[in-house]
C-alpha cells in the first residue's frame, strides 16, 4: 500500500528502490571527515543555521544515530545522502562520522539527492513541486514512479505539480505563508491569471477561509460563461473600487458583473457588525 506520509518511506527503502549495492549489507563503517566532501551538484543550497546547532548538540550529547550515505571518488568519499548530518557533525568538532559506502553512477545520485531534499519536512509546496517536476523532467520518471519513489499516490504528485501553473506572484505568496496550500489548490482551477492573483492578494489582505473562497470562485464560474467573462474584464476595472469600499466599511466586499451591470455583496458576521456598516453608509 502506498504511504501518503511526509517522510514517504525513509532513506533505507529509498536507496533500495535503485538497485544500488550497500557494501557490508548495510553495516556501517566510521570514516573521518576529513576525507568526506559534498557534492557541488546538491540541490538544497540553504541549511539552517539554528537547526544545524541543535542538531550539532544533539551528536554531541548522543552521536550520529543515523549514518549517511556516501560513494567513493578516489581516495576520498563523496556524499550522496546525509549532509545536513555532516554539516552539523562538523559543527560538533567530531572526528568521524557512521557512514554506508555505496557504488552509484552520477545520475543516480542525483536522483537520489533530489528525493532526499523531497522529504525535508520544512519543505514548502512550491520546493516541493520543484522538485518532483525536477524528477520528471530531468530523470524522465512518470508520476507513478515518483509517486512509489516519494511513498506518495499519483494524485498527490499531480496535485502538487499543477500549483507550477500559478502566477509567480501567487507561488510567492504560498511559498511566505500568506496563502495555504489548501487556498492554492482552489486557485489552480480559475483560468484566468488575473483573477487568480486579485483572488489572492484578496485571501491575503482579508485572511478569507478556503471555505470562504471556494464559495467565492463557486459564484463567478457557476452560471454561464458571460458571468465569468464579467469577472475577467471587471478584475482591473473594479478592483480599485472593492479595494475602497472594503477599507470605508472595514468588511469583506465582492462585486459580480462588469462595470457596466452587476452586484455589491458585503459580509458581515454578527448583528453588532450589520449595525456597524448600516451606521458607516448611512452617515457617509
């Protein structure tokens, strides 16, 4: 059964998938880390810095509990999977690290390296998409076979790389927290780009539900086509003009339609917030 989890199967389940021979079955051997190199080809370049120190203190007070995997080059090793583990060891100011030696060519460990990164769990769903796009493409891997590498069903590996079809501006917005991946998911569905990103800087500015936005696209896209067409050529129009009333009434404002015929929706959650837009139009 295919395994839905973040971690997918793990670096022992990974590794065989690849046919790649352990030396030793799997039993480990110290090497100094002196002779040990990472691989200029890695494609996480970012480690953190705060997370690097804990880990280090933790070798420190336990040692390295999980090895890492390396292949020789040489006289010397080259790290195919654990290098945030020798980042921190080096960190610790430790001779030596609990290492498997494995023989694998270039390509596989590339492949190897990028599936590694995949199961990061600080990842986010744009790095993430990357990543498995990366597989696809440069490995010519089928979803299927990243999805059994990944521990993850074929959907989910569709799922995750249909969030690339979003505006470079929405994915940022995903990638800093200000949109989930539950919001993102909504939005892949809306065809035009426009609305796409007023829909999101609208989920960003007014911390709207995913509810509250399937709800939204749901009465753009629901009636005929003519509708949805009204939302497209209304998106710069009109936006300067949802942007206004939503700040005079403090709520959260929707307007369907053209600039030429349509309608005003204003939310409001409470009696006390019904009276208080009712008080702010009538005085205005």
């Amino acid at each position: 059964m295919v395994r839905n989890d973040r971690l997918g199967k793990g670096l022992g389940a990974l590794i065989s998938d690849y046919d790649i021979n352990l030396e030793g079955h799997g039993k480990t051997e110290e090497i100094d880390l002196s002779l040990i190199d990472t691989n200029p080809d890695q494609p996480r370049k970012a480690f953190d810095n705060k997370a690097l120190s804990e880990l280090a203190e933790s070798i420190v007070a336990h040692g390295v509990i999980q090895p890492i995997i390396v292949t020789r080059r040489d006289d010397r090793y080259m790290i195919v999977a654990g290098e945030r583990r020798y980042r921190a060891s080096r960190l610790a100011k430790i001779d030596s690290i609990p290492v498997i030696i494995t023989e694998v060519d270039d390509q596989q460990i590339q492949e190897i390296m990028v599936i590694e990164n995949l199961q990061r769990e600080d990842l986010n769903a744009i790095e993430e998409a990357n990543g498995i796009d990366t597989l696809i493409r440069q490995f010519n891997l089928t979803q299927e076979q990243v999805a059994q590498r990944l521990g993850k069903s074929r959907p989910a590996i569709a799922n995750s790389l249909r969030l690339l079809k979003l505006p470079e501006s929405v994915k940022e917005l995903l990638i800093i927290g200000k949109i989930t991946v539950g919001h993102a998911k909504c939005l892949v569905a809306v065809k035009n780009a426009d609305v796409i990103i007023r829909l999101s800087k609208e989920i960003a500015e007014k911390g709207l539900t995913v509810r509250q936005l399937e709800q939204i696209i749901s009465e753009l896209y629901t009636s005929k086509s003519p509708k949805a067409t009204n939302v497209i050529a209304q998106s710069k129009v009109i936006s300067n003009i949802i942007t206004d009333i939503s700040n005079v009434l403090s709520a959260r404002v929707r307007i369907t339609g053209s600039d030429s015929q349509g309608k005003i929706v204003i939310d409001y959650k409470s009696s006390d917030e019904l009276q208080r837009i009712y008080t702010t139009l009538i005085n205005k």
